[in-house]
C-alpha cells in the first residue's frame, strides 16, 4: 500500500484547474490515478479462487445446460411445425444467459467498499493521496470488469455453440452487436447500482438486502427487452432501452462519485432511521421559515412561490419533452391512420359524434371529481416513478398525454376537418391544466434527480427531503387549485363552447 500511495502521490496534481488544456490533463490524471486502484482491485479479485473459481465455473456450465435446453426446444417447434418462430426465439437465451453471470458477480460490487471496511482493508487505502473521486471511480472499475468478462465469456460460449452446432444459427451482425450492447449496458447498471449500495452501508448483510433492489427491476427490464427481441420488427425499441440504461448508468456513477465521502465511511458504524429528524426536517420544509406565526397568505409568499421559482429548469425540460411528444405524436399520426374520412363527407354525422364526445351533462357535478381525481391520480403516479428513476419515468408519464394529443389532432387534420372544434375542447381548461402539469412534472423530475446532484451544503437525506417537501407545497398550493378549477371549466364551460361552435 506504501508502494500505492508514492506511485498516486508523483502524479499529485491540484483538483481545481482552469478549462482547456489543465482541465483535459486533470480529467486524464485522474482516470490514470483511479486506474491504479483498478489494477489493484482486479488482481486482488482474481487471486481470490474462492469467489472467482464458483463465478466462472457457473459461467461455463450454465450456457452448456442453456444449450441443451435450446436443443430441446428446438426440436419441439421443428416436430410441431413451428420451426419459422426459431429465428424470433433464438436471440432471447443469449440475453438470459449474459444476465446470469453478472447478477451472480454482483456479491464483488457489493463488497466494494463495505467489504473491505468489515475486512479492516479500507483504512490504508483511504489514507492515500487519492481524492474521493479518484477512490470512486477507481473501485467501480475494478467492480466492472470480473461481470463484464464472464457476461461476455458465457454469451460467447452459448452463442459458439449454436453457431458452430445443430442448430446452424446465422444471426445477423446488427444482432448480435444489439445483443452484447444490451447485456453491457445491464451489467454497468447493476453493477455501477451495487457500488453506490456499498458506499452507502456499514455492513455486508445490509448491503446484500439491498440489492433486491437492483436485481429485481433489471429482472422486469430483461423480460420486457425479451418481450421485445421476440418481435423482429420492434427490435429498434432496445436501442432506446439502452440508450436509457446507458444514462441511468451515468447518473449513478455520478451520484456515486458525489455521495463518497471516506471520513464519512469510516465514521459511520451504524445506520440509523431517524424517524423524528425525518418528521421534523419535512415540515420545516413544508411549513416554511418559522419565526412569526404561520399564516396562509405568509406560506404562499415565503413558502410556495419561491419554491415554484426554484423548479424553473426542472419546468423547462417538461415543456421541452411535452413539445417533443406532441411533435412525436403528430409525425406518428403521418404512419397510422384513422378511418376519420367518413366524417368529413357527413357533416351531421360529426355533429352527433362530436355532441356525444362532449355532451358531459350538467346535472352530473360529480364529474368534477372525478376529473381532479383522474388528473392528481396520474401527476401522482408521475411522481412515485421519477423518485425510483432519477425523474425520468415521471418526464414520460406526464409527456405521454401531449403525444395523443397531438396524434389525435394531426388524425383530424389530415383527414380535411376542421380543428377547430378539438382545439376549443382542450383549450379552455388546458389553460390552467397545463401550467399545473407542468409544475408537477418539474417537482417529480427535481424530487427524482436531485440525489445525483445535491447541493454542497446538504446531504442527499436533507438534500431528497427538502425536494418532498417543496413537492408537497407545489402540490397542495398550486397544483391542485389549478387542477380543481380546469376540472370545473372542463364539465361546465368546454362542452358549451363545443357546442356552440359545432351549431355555427
């Protein structure tokens, strides 16, 4: 470790450095710091036969017996008259079977750093001249490597099999690149995932819980590429899948590098859940400064409007993703078509159909409730996915409605009838239905990515915390009085304006 820390310490170099040059040779000087971490990392690893031997010898035995079950298979669907769906099917087990390796070699990213605490193994290392960063990545690398090689060594000996054996499988380049792009971009993710939970735990057993946590949704996220793979002509989906894990991968990294803090790591022996910190860190951030008493004009002027202000980015990446789904919906309206013509040539027919479209009912105010209810259940449902995907889940759910939208207008336009009847059914409540969408959607996104980034003076428990409680004050002050009054223009003022229109 001596050794270690003089070879980190020639390369010493400041951590702030101006852009340009400097800014490129420290980028480089700590990828070659963190390097000699990895080195270190991966030949502890290898040396170490009692993990290694089981993780390789699964490795190989476990695409054999994928190969015969293959063979098997294969049989079936040729005696049954179902050889044509082989080519679909075919692809599906090298996926299960680069999966499988890496969920085993997980246990060597959990034990990144948690391992080597409970070891006593982690102070030497800690008092090297390595920033937290360098540390980071250094063992995440190293953590990387042992899944991605028998990821790869076990696809390349269940793929070789098929190709070289009865089977006689042919896959297509593009496939095959799809198939191992995919299983790399799942192993970094459970992978970089594990190192945070080891950062992040003061124990093994801990750790090992949580990482139900990583296997489980990868687990769903392979049966629904599987899903796809076995539909050649919606193959080009799981590029977007991994273009999404590949940004999650990302994420993680740097929510990883930001989060460590060694003292932090060698100090903390237990992990405590604070329930009465938590109650009281949230409603302070709820309830907003405290030194006079609380009054609801004084929470909205000091509580809820700069907390409203605070979400302006977060409210300019919704309108930009609300703006690419209506454009994305019109131009998917170009390859789908409607039978709308019909109406077109019957003026009184789109009469009727449209008066029962929006003939709502005056004498049904329940719908009022039901159309708040029907719009906070979704801007909630929003928010419950963007905390478990950095925000991302919440963007698409609240964008997806915009999509429709815009591929049921295009339909009507491009089908010769007038929009102006399905814009003045949107228009009257979207006015204030849509700046409530958006300001939901810019908290989820905030409450969903704010641990990649917190702010330097917080943690990320104050940091997540201070993001729920700014949630909660936008929800409660603005975004449901602004949903309850759309609800009302939606039953009461939108279908007369329909109406009238349609009578002109």
């Amino acid at each position: 470790m001596i050794g270690l820390s003089e070879r980190i310490g020639q390369d010493r170099v400041p951590l702030a450095e101006p852009s340009g040059q400097w800014g490129r040779a420290a980028v480089a000087r700590t990828l070659r710091n963190a390097l000699i971490v990895t080195r270190r990392e991966v030949r502890d690893s290898l040396r170490d036969w009692r993990i290694m031997a089981p993780i390789f010898l699964l490795t190989l035995i476990f695409p054999l017996l994928a190969n015969e079950m293959t063979r098997v298979f294969t049989g079936f669907f040729e005696d049954n008259g179902a050889e044509d769906l082989l080519p679909s099917l075919l692809p599906l087990m090298p996926m299960i079977v680069g999966f499988f390796p890496v969920s085993i070699s997980l246990v060597i990213a959990l034990e990144t750093f948690v391992g080597e605490k409970e070891r006593r193994s982690l102070e030497p290392l800690l008092s090297t001249p390595l920033t937290n960063t360098e540390l980071y990545l250094g063992k995440s690398f190293a953590a990387m490597l042992p899944p991605l090689l028998a990821s790869y060594s076990g696809m390349a000996i269940y793929m070789g099999a098929l190709i070289l054996g009865e089977q006689q499988w042919r896959p297509a380049p593009l496939l095959v690149v799809q198939i191992v792009l995919l299983t790399t971009s799942q192993a970094l993710m459970m992978v970089t995932g594990a190192v945070v939970v080891s950062s992040q735990t003061t124990s093994t057993r801990a750790a090992n819980l949580l990482a139900s946590f990583i296997i489980i949704p990868m687990s769903l996220l392979v049966m629904l590429e599987a899903t796809i793979m076995v539909q050649p002509h919606r193959r080009s989906l799981l590029w977007v899948i991994m273009v999404g894990v590949l940004v999650a991968v990302i994420l993680l990294v740097r929510m990883g590098a930001r989060l460590f803090n060694r003292e932090e790591l060698l100090g903390r022996a237990l992990d405590q859940f604070n329930l009465r910190w938590i109650g009281r860190t949230f409603w302070r951030g709820v309830r907003g400064p405290a030194e006079e008493a609380f009054s609801l004009r004084r929470w909205y002027r000091l509580s809820v409007f700069p907390a409203a202000r605070g979400l302006r980015g977060g409210a300019a990446v919704v309108l930009i993703c609300v703006i690419g789904a209506f454009a994305g919906g019109w131009i998917a309206a170009g390859q789908w078509r409607l039978p709308l013509d019909q109406f077109a040539a019957n003026d009184e027919t789109l009469l009727d159909n449209l008066r029962s479209w929006f003939d709502l009912g005056q004498d049904n105010p329940h719908l009022i409730v039901m159309a708040l209810v029907q719009n906070a259940r979704v801007l909630l449902a929003a928010t419950l996915l963007g905390v478990f995907t950095f925000g991302v889940m919440g963007l698409v759910l609240v964008a997806v409605p915009f999509g429709i939208l815009g591929f049921i207008l295009a339909q009507v336009t491009m089908a010769g009838l007038s929009p102006l009847p399905f814009l003045l059914a949107v228009i009257p409540h979207g006015t204030l239905e849509v700046p409530a969408i958006v300001l939901a959607g810019a908290a989820a996104l905030r409450l969903g990515s704010v641990v990649t980034r917190p702010p330097a003076d917080m943690t990320a428990s104050e940091a997540w915390l201070a993001a729920a409680a700014d949630v909660v004050k936008v929800g409660v002050g603005l975004v449901l009085p602004l949903l309850l009054l759309a609800a009302l223009l939606e039953v009461t003022l939108t279908p007369r304006v329909v109406e009238f229109v349609l009578t002109l």
